[in-house]
C-alpha cells in the first residue's frame, strides 16, 4: 500500500516532498502576515464549513478527473494489485493533494481575518476530509449519478440548518464513515478513466476542422462546459448587484467579470500533444490561433450579450456604445489569452487541478479589470 502511494505522491509532490514542503511554508507566512495586519472579518461557521467543503470536493474531482493521472494509472494497472490498497493508496495520495496544497491555503486565509473556536475548526477539517472522501466515493460510484446527488444534498443541508446542533460532527462523521465503507468495496478500475477526450481531439484532427475540435473539447470536457454556464449564469444575476450602485460606470466591469472563463483560455496548456502539433506542423501558428481567438471571443460575447440582455429586463437603457464596449472587451480579453497561450504557455504542472489554479490564468482577467476601471472612471466625470 505504500509503496502504491508512493508512486502518485512522487509525481504530485515531487522527490522528497518538495512541493508540499514549499506550499504549506508559503500557507504559514500567508497565514501570519494576515494575522497580524489586524483585519477580522465575522463568518458564520456554516459558511466557513460550505466554503471548505465545495472547495474541497471541486479540487478533488478535477484530480480525478486529470487525464494525467490516467495515463499515469493506465501503467499501473497493467501490474496485478490489491484492489482495495490500490483504492485507498491513490484516494489518499489525492486527498493530501487537495488538502495540504489547495484547501490549507483556502483555511489560512478564511482563519487569519476571521474569529474561530476550536470546536469551529474541528469541524471545518472533518468538513473538508468528508468532502475528499465523499467525491471519491461518488466518483468511484458515478453511475449511479442519482444517488451522489441525494447524497450531496443531505450533507448541503446538514451543513446549512445542523451547524449549530450538537450532533452535526456526528453527522459530517457518519458521512465519512460511509465514504470509506463504499471506497472498500471500490473496484480500482472504477477510477481509470477511458481515453474519449483523445479520441474525440484525434477524430477532430483527422478531419482538419478546428472550430469542430474546440466544440467537441468544450463538449467532452464537461467541467469546461460547466464553468462556461456558470458564467451565463453570473451574466443573469450581475445586474441585480448593480443596480444598487445607480451608476453606468459598472458595465464595464461587469464585461471584465465575465472574461473570467478561464478554462477555454489554456487548451494549448492542458493538452501537449495539441501544442506539439500546433508548432511544429507548417502554418499551424495561423491556422489555430486565429479560429482559437475567434472561439474564446464568441464565448465572452455570448456571455456579455446575456448580461445585456439581462440588464434591459431588469433596468433598461441598453445603448449602442454598451454594445461596442462589450465587443471589445470581449476582443481584448480574446487576443491577449491567446497571445499567453502561444508566446506563455502554462508549463511543470502535474495534474489538471495545478493547470486550473495557476496564477498565469489570472493575467487577462486582471488586466480587463484594470481598464475596466478605467473607462468606469471616464464615464463618471461630469460632461
């Protein structure tokens, strides 16, 4: 069992540990520094506990997920093993993954401004153990989708109407108790996913149609399409926050929110053999990159023809100059994502979940913020 864990934790934490060593010495100097700078914001520990818990189980389901950890596990399994080791050996190789290096930077943050008790504490860790188990046993189980929704609903609302009972450790308890039972009658082969992203990015290349290949990546890569409709999602609701603030120097904020969809800005990071092709086969740099830009502009005009959409329902008084600066926020955040993909793409990561979380994907977004904050301030001057 060991020695099993050994392999994943090699190629997650590096040769003796290092990634993990440096992560959680960087989380305790986050920590410190925000301790000290006195700032103290009041959170319900029922915030605390859901914030922790969907953090938590998102990181761990986009590590099982990786493709990386596939082709990585493909090799494994080709070995005879101890069903039940392999089982517990890689979800407990995942789950230091997501804990230590993902939720321990989430906890230093939310601990360091806020005021918490020990008993507060304690359960936001079993929150976020749960929460590492529960996906995997779910991920394990996801044919029977059904059943993890039920689940995950019962445990939403422990956590929103049983926080401040006495038996909600019991609760979260039992939850973990039944993720483990269900991870020992796991089959290890449950977790290897088969290569059909692949086979849909060869059958797009076979047929020399990249506007085909991005909708079928957008398609088989179903968290991307999912963070594409929450997105639309967030275009619906914005207009409600501000509406409040009674001023027209927000939309263009509101189009610099929206350019946050990372994940259709880093195809060429997530898939190496794409970018292999894409350099060295001759005028590929035109042939992709162009339609590439083409396909993150739609999806941003998409999303800020939602929000102005939205906007006339709620307040009205959609002009044409909203019109012109949602295109060209939509065109900016559009060439500079793909001119970081082509001159900086995002390298040494390990799994999907470090692509997902690097500070690199936040460039554009910043830089849109940036001048939406700028023109938001040449709207407000008096004409």
């Amino acid at each position: 069992m060991i020695m099993i864990y050994n392999v994943f934790a090699k190629k997650l934490f590096g040769e003796k540990y290092g990634r993990l060593t440096r992560a959680v010495f960087i989380y305790l100097i986050m920590f410190r520094g925000l301790y000290i700078s006195g700032i103290r914001i009041q959170i319900a520990p029922f915030i605390l506990d859901l914030m922790v818990s969907t953090f938590s189980a998102g990181v761990m389901w986009q590590a099982l997920s990786s493709d990386d950890n596939a082709a990585n596990m493909q090799n494994l399994i080709m070995l005879p093993f101890d069903g039940q080791k392999f089982v517990f050996s890689y979800t407990a190789a995942l789950g230091v993954y997501t804990l230590l290096t993902k939720t321990a930077a989430l906890l230093a943050v939310l601990l360091a401004v806020s005021v918490w008790s020990l008993p507060e504490l304690l359960g936001g860790a079993l929150c976020a153990v749960n929460a590492v188990l529960m996906t995997a046993a779910i991920f394990s189980l996801r044919r029977y989708w059904y059943a993890g929704i039920f689940w995950t609903a019962a445990v939403l609302a422990a956590i929103f109407f049983c926080w401040n009972k006495p038996w909600f450790l019991f609760t979260i308890s039992a939850s973990i108790l039944l993720a483990f039972l269900l991870l020992q009658r796991a089959d290890g082969y449950s977790f290897y996913l088969q290569e059909e992203k692949n086979r849909a990015a060869v059958k797009g290349h076979r047929h020399c149609l990249i506007w085909v290949y991005f909708f079928r990546y957008l398609k088989s890569h179903k968290n991307y399409f999912m963070n594409t409709v929450i997105m639309w999602c967030a275009a619906c609701v914005l207009p409600i926050f501000f509406r409040q603030l009674e001023s027209l120097s927000v939309i263009p904020i509101g189009f610099a929110v929206l350019s946050l969809n990372t994940p259709i800005c880093i195809l060429l990071s997530c898939d190496h053999a794409l970018e292999q092709a894409v350099r060295f086969l001759p005028g590929q740099k035109k042939t992709f990159c162009v339609p590439y830009c083409l396909f993150i502009f739609l999806c941003h005009t998409a999303a800020d023809a939602i929000f102005l959409c939205s906007w006339q329902i709620q307040i009205g008084g959609v002009a044409v100059w909203m019109v012109v600066t949602a295109m060209f926020f939509a065109m900016q955040s559009a060439v500079f994502s793909v001119l970081l993909e082509w001159f900086y793409p995002i390298r040494r990561w390990k799994i999907e979940s470090d692509l997902w979380h690097h500070p690199r994907k936040y460039i554009v977004p910043a830089v849109m913020l940036l001048l939406a904050g700028a023109a938001g301030t040449i709207l407000s001057l008096p004409k």
